[in-house]
C-alpha cells in the first residue's frame, strides 16, 4: 500500500526534476548567449563610430580599435573559468587564452569543431576542449569581420542542474 503511494512521487520528482534541468540548462545557455552579444554590440558600436572618418585615418583608428578589443576580449570571463575567443572568417586566430594560438590557422586546420565553428559563424555549440566538453555561443560580426566564441566548460554551467538533481534523488530516498 505504501509503495503505491510513492510511485506518484517518484512520478513527480522524475518529471520536475527532468523540466527543472532542461529549465536551467536553456538559462544557462542564454546568459552566455547574452555575455557574448553584449561584448559583440560593443565591437559593432566602436566600430560603427569609425566610419566617418577619412580613409586614411580609418585604417590607423581601427587597428587600434582591434589592439584594445582584444585587450578587452582577454578579460571576458564566462562562469567560473570561461573564455572568449576571437577568429576571423578564414580561420585565423585573433584572440584565444593561450598566446601559441594567436595570429595563426593552426586551430583552425588543426580541429574539426573549430572549422565548424567558424564556418556555422551563429549559434549554439556543443565540443570537446583539451577533453574537456564545452558548451559555446558563436557570434559574427561583419564590421570587422570577426567570430565571437563564448566557451566555458558544460560542468561549471551545469553545476546547478546537476546540484538539482542530486537534491531530488536524495528526496526521494529520504521519503521512501
């Protein structure tokens, strides 16, 4: 008799915990979506004050603006350890955390998810990083020309759904 009891339970813990996870993890994927169209507005918007300019003075403006972008880029943070990546459309490294990755195709030609990556130029990712899965948002940026990579690690963005579901399994061992 008790045991009929705790079928609907266990019903309701597994559906809830199911929707609470798919919940979070969409969450998730929209803060780093929203980090990473933030930074990119303010690529367009610095870029789009340059156009005014005469062409000789445009050049010089907007390879200082691309030096101090990529400063900023270094310092973009996304949960706790992820990062930004900047490429451009054939491929070429402009920013990435590790400096032997700068200013080459060498990741590029190196890594299938990269390639695809950079080709898909728009949306969600999911990849394997140093065997590491990564979740990432992709952006492009056609003033300058650049694909924005948001990564950060699928365990740290879904600490909190795995947390969840934790709690809900040890729930349900305690009423049982």
């Amino acid at each position: 008799v008790l045991a009929v009891g705790l079928v609907p339970l266990l019903v309701a813990i597994i559906y809830v915990g199911s929707r609470s996870s798919i919940l979070l993890e969409k969450q998730a994927q929209e803060y780093l979506r929203a980090k990473v169209d933030g930074f990119a507005t303010m690529v367009q918007l610095r870029f789009g004050s340059i156009e005014g300019n005469l062409d000789i003075i445009k050049e010089q403006l907007k390879k200082n603006l691309k030096e101090d972008l990529v400063k900023q880029a270094s310092r973009e943070r996304y949960f706790d350890s992820g990062y930004l990546t900047i490429f451009t459309s054939d491929g070429t490294c402009i920013y990435h955390p590790s400096v032997e990755y700068r200013n080459g195709t060498g990741l590029y030609s190196s890594d299938d998810s990269i390639r695809e990556a950079v080709l898909k130029k728009q949306g969600f990712l999911k990849h394997t990083a140093d065997g590491t899965q990564m979740l990432s948002y992709i952006t492009y940026i056609k003033e300058a020309d650049w694909i924005l990579w948001g990564s950060a690690p699928a365990e740290e963005i879904l600490a909190h759904v795995n947390a969840l579901k934790i709690q809900m399994w040890i729930f349900f061992i305690i009423t049982a």
